[in-house]
C-alpha cells in the first residue's frame, strides 16, 4: 500500500468510510468507563429520558469517526501526532444498532517552516448514520510527516 | 448527595478532580478500538517515534477529562446531553504512569428560552499531569435541566 506524505494531499480531498456498527454492549462499556451517565449505562434510566433509550457517549461518537478516518485513511500515512479538535456538534443520538458512515475532509494545509518537512493537516468528519441524518460533525488537526530527503 | 440544577451554577466556579492514573495497558486498548496508530498501540515502533514511546490517543485524553469531570460534578446534576466540543489543544503527550488532574471550570451560561427551563453550559478544561504540565484544554456544551416546577 502507498504511504502517503503531506505533499500527497490536497485541500478539499474527501473520503468516505463505514460503515461502522455501534451496539448496545460497546455503547454501555465505552459509557461505563469514560462516561457514566445514565442515558450512555442505564437502558431502564435512559428509556425515562427524552431520547427514550440509550445513546452513544458523544465522546464515543467522536472515537467511532477516528477509527473510520484511521482505518480508511490516516494508517497509510505517518501522522506525527494530534494536535487539536475544534467545532465538533453532536447533533443527533447514536443508538444501539446504528451504522455510520464518515465523510473526511482535507480541510487546511499549513507546511512546516523549513528545515522541517511535512505540517499541519486540518481534517473535517461528517458522521452520518444508516437513514443518512448528520449525527456529528467537527475537525481534527494532526501533523503529518514530509516526503523523506 | 444534592441534586443541581442550571439555576446553581455560576460562570467562573471551578472543580477539581483526579487523579486518574494511565496504565500501558489503557492506552493500547483504547488505541486499538478506535486509534490504532503506532504511537498508541505498538510500543516497539511508538519508540521509534518523536515520543519515545506510547502515548495516549488525543480521544483518549479527552475521554478521560470527561469522566474525572462526571465522577466530581455532573454526575450530581441532570443532565440532558451533550451538544459540542471545541478549541481541544493537545499540549503534551500522556504517557503509560501518568496520573491526570481535572480543572472544570463553568465558562458560559444559556438559559433556555421560555417556557423550556434549565439551558446550556458551556464548561472548560484543564488537564494537569503529575509534574504540573499542561497536557490538555478545550471545552464542551451540554443542556442541564433546570429547577423542576
């Protein structure tokens, strides 16, 4: 597989990946461990909120579109790390049973000063679910390694 | 314990919680769900990198801020569901030992329109590792319900 360098992407380059299928027992143990709140640990609880059931941790939500992005695009780069998230809008529940699909964006370019090669990549996700309604959007920002040389 | 509502919160009251301490083991499982780069997943190749070694997922990080945040506040308040993220700076990297330290601080206060009660939150992070770096900031929006009645 290619391995794919900043100079390699473009702005407005878009993927789509997915799609990923959220259940019950992952939305509860995701819950349980970050985000102990009823409407993402406690169907009986969750049923008495205005989502009427349990529903993805937005934090969750957010895990599921890296790993879509990763999975679908990012692992065939050498991203040196993440450096920030911004604009993120959880815009509608993830409910067990859900898939979603993501749509990634090359967004904004910022090349390293030189001598440093590579820079910094902005990426938009739009997370859409199986009746094709927008469940999260935002952007994440990672710096990305160079052409070698 | 009391139950709080919109109508207790005031801008600038701040909490602090943690420790919450990283093992090896949490970065990599996190890592392979839903970010398996080799930074976070494979700790032979993660050396090899500008860390040194494994670090945490930026996902993970934040996830752990949220639930140091549930376990000292939100959990004594109704609330309703998240709305967004923003302006997530990945400072440092959290490293397999680290122990994190929570600083949420209301930032913003949105009282629903009439005749809806409680309204928006707007809370802001701090995450302080155990030498005092700051490895994390940003901030999330929630609806918390309001005074019943």
């Amino acid at each position: 597989m290619t391995t794919l360098t900043f100079e390699d992407l473009a702005i407005g380059e878009v993927g789509e990946f997915g799609p990923y299928r959220v259940d019950e027992a992952e939305i509860v143990e995701f819950g349980r461990r970050f985000d102990p709140q009823r409407m993402h640990v406690d169907p009986e609880a969750a049923a008495g909120t205005i989502f009427g059931g349990l529903i993805a941790s937005g934090w969750h939500t957010c895990a599921i579109a890296m790993r879509l992005a990763v999975d679908g695009w990012l692992s065939r780069m050498d991203v040196i790390g993440g450096t920030g998230i911004d604009g993120v809008r959880l815009l509608r529940p993830v409910r067990p049973g859900d898939a979603l699909r993501a749509r990634v964006a090359v967004e904004e370019l910022l090349p390293s000063a030189p001598p440093r090669s590579g820079g910094s990549v902005r990426w938009s996700y739009a997370l859409h679910n199986q009746d094709d309604v927008l469940v999260m959007e935002g952007a994440t920002t990672m710096l990305v390694a160079g052409r070698p040389g």
